[in-house]
C-alpha cells in the first residue's frame, strides 16, 4: 500500500505553541490512529508539497489547499 504524505499539528502545552510536523501515513489517519495530533491536513502529492506546507503554510493566506502547497512548492524549486 502507497504510504502519503501528511502535515500534523501538535500544541506544546509547556510553551503555548504550536509545531506542525510532515509524516507519512499508509492510512487516513484519524483520531485513532494518530492520537498525538490536533487535526491533520493532507494527503499531499509529494513530499516536497508537504514539506513546504510544513515550513511556510501557518497562518499563510496564500496556502489554502494542498494544491495551493504543491504549486508553491514546485515554484520554489
């Protein structure tokens, strides 16, 4: 089974941040499966996509849609 690219969201309770980590996943991941993330976004196409989502995609007007973290990406490169 293909395994996707995904963006979790983790809160630091210590600090009051969030951290926003890429991951990959055979499955949808639900609460069940990944209990340690607030909400994911995804499935990315590419790593790239997802990596650019990770580093640029909070609180980014611009990056609405996965599409949106794919275009950018390949932009980027």
């Amino acid at each position: 089974m293909r395994q996707r690219w995904y963006i979790g969201c983790r809160h630091d309770f210590c600090l009051g941040t969030y951290h926003y980590e890429a991951f990959r996943s055979p499955t949808e991941p639900t609460k069940e499966s990944h209990p340690q993330y607030l909400y994911v976004v995804g499935p990315f196409d590419t790593r790239r996509g997802a990596l650019w989502a990770e580093k640029y995609g909070a609180r980014n007007p611009h990056f609405r849609t996965v599409d949106d973290a794919e275009y950018f990406a390949a932009r980027e490169a």
